[in-house]
C-alpha cells in the first residue's frame, strides 16, 4: 500500500526547499571564503608549457572577481658566439682578442670605441633593455649579474676584426643588472650581413667581477629582430648591402635560428626618425 504520511512528510513545499538551498550555499560561500583567505591550493593553479611559470586562476566570489596575473619564462637558447665575440678566446691580428679586458668597456652607450680608439658607429639608433631572470625560482628578476652585448656596424661589420675597423672596439659594451634585472644600451640597428639574418650576440656573468673573460660565461646566446622593422632601417642610408643580403635568406634557412626565434625574438618599436627600441627577456637557469 503506497504510505501517504511518508511522502507528506518529506515534502514541506517550495519554500522549506529554497530555504534549505540558501543555507547550503551559504555554508559553501564561507568555505571558499576561508580558503581563499588562508591561501590553500584549490584555488591555485600552476601552470608549465616549457619554462618556469606561477599563474593563478580567477575566482568569483560572492560577486567579488580577483585576477593574478602569470608569469612565464624559459631558458633562451645557448648559441654560437661567432668568430668575432671579443671576448677572449680568439685571436684578431696576431693578438688575443678581449674587449672586456679594455678600460671603459663597462658601459651603456656603446656606438663609440673606447680605450684610446675614437672611431663611433654610424647608424639608426635603437636602444636594447634586457631582462635577465632566472627560470627556477619562478622568473624573479637576477641583479648584480653581467651581459656583455656587441654585433656588426651598419657595414656588417665586427670591431676589432673586420677588415677597416681592426682598430677600433665600439658596439660592444658590458653592464651590471639593475634591481629588476636590467640593462639598457644605447647602440645602432645591426646591418645583415651575408648568409646570416640580423642579430646581436650576448654573453651572461655572474658578476661585473667575473666579465673579464669567456671561461667565466654562463650562457651566450643571440637577438633576432622582426623583418619589417629590418627592411625599414634598410631602405635608409648607409644599410643599402643589408637590402640584397636579407633578400636572400630567411630564419628557415638561417644557421642560428632556423630552430625557432620564439625566446630570442626582440619586442621592437619606433621609427628611423626617432629610433628603435628592442626588448628580450632573458632565461637563464641560475
């Protein structure tokens, strides 16, 4: 026999219901409130894709949205210093070849020479921050760190070593990282030279200190620039060789980059009127 007191009992109509409802969100609500307050992981997530990274989610509350940001990193690639790095581990003319050896090498403005040479670089201006961070301890900014930076004049040419400039020492230059992990050099847009795409090199150090010569290196790697802007700086006086010489290759077939310019590809803005400025981001595993 089907017990109508049983189901009477249970039913106590839509308003006992939504009561009972709002109770239960209510105790939720102040569940996830005492989580978020206490900091505890369900309302955290971290995040990979190849590097370090510290990411949290967003979390609606009561109304009330709050949003972190993410923070991403990865290791830049370790490249070839080239055969012009200056930094003491070749020879240029018969002699050893060390630009960070030479008086007033540490500095930001690197388009003249230094060291009794007088010779500037001539080009349009672009201004280089990097960032150095150290991708195993979530991306935070490495001070007191050196980079040691150079590349080729409008000419495609390398101080120190190219035919016509063995004598002088300008574009490159070494610097101490700030509080947030930064330098910023004053130099020129790098020609593109013959069977390479335009760059720069870079060399890291654990100090100011220990930037005296290539055995004390951490890492050397290398700037690509986006092609637009190239070709931009190219159709202005002085880089006329640079216009054939990107003509004929690309970062495909590159020797450098043709692995992928995703960590190594400067963020760059400006115009030949007013300069260019370039930024990176650089990873390293300290």
């Amino acid at each position: 026999m089907h017990n109508d007191n049983h189901d009477h009992a249970h039913d106590l109509g839509l308003a006992h219901d939504l009561e009972q409802l709002g109770k239960s969100l209510l105790q939720r609500r102040r569940a996830l409130l005492w989580l978020a307050g206490a900091g505890v992981a369900p309302l955290l997530a971290c995040g990979g894709g190849g590097g370090d990274s510290d990411s949290v989610t967003t979390a609606t509350i009561g109304g009330t949205t709050t949003t972190t940001g993410t923070t991403t990193c990865s290791v830049i690639p370790e490249e070839t210093a080239g055969p012009y790095p200056g930094d003491g581990s070749n020879t240029a003319n018969g002699s050893i070849a060390n630009a960070l050896a030479l008086s007033g090498i540490v500095r930001s403005d690197i388009r003249s020479s230094v060291a009794g040479a007088s010779g500037t670089a001539a080009g349009v201006l672009m201004t280089v921050t990097l960032t150095l961070v150290n991708t195993n301890a979530s991306c935070a900014s490495l001070a007191g760190y050196a980079i040691y930076l150079w590349h080729c004049d409008r000419e495609g040419k390398y101080s120190m070593y190219s035919s016509g400039v063995t004598d002088q020492n300008y574009l490159r230059g070494v610097q101490a990282t700030d509080a947030n992990g930064q330098v910023t050099f004053t130099t020129i847009f790098p020609a593109c030279y013959a069977g390479r795409m335009p760059h720069m090199h870079l060399e890291v150090y654990r100090s100011l200190a220990t930037a005296t010569a290539s055995t004390s290196k951490i890492k050397t790697s290398q700037i690509a620039f986006p092609i637009a802007d190239c070709q931009t700086v190219y159709a202005t006086s002085g880089y006329s060789a640079s216009v054939s010489n990107l003509a004929q290759i690309s970062f495909a077939t590159d020797n450098v980059f043709s692995d992928g310019t995703t960590l190594e590809m400067a963020t760059v803005s400006g115009s030949v009127a007013a300069g260019y400025t370039a930024s990176l981001t650089v990873g390293i595993s300290a």
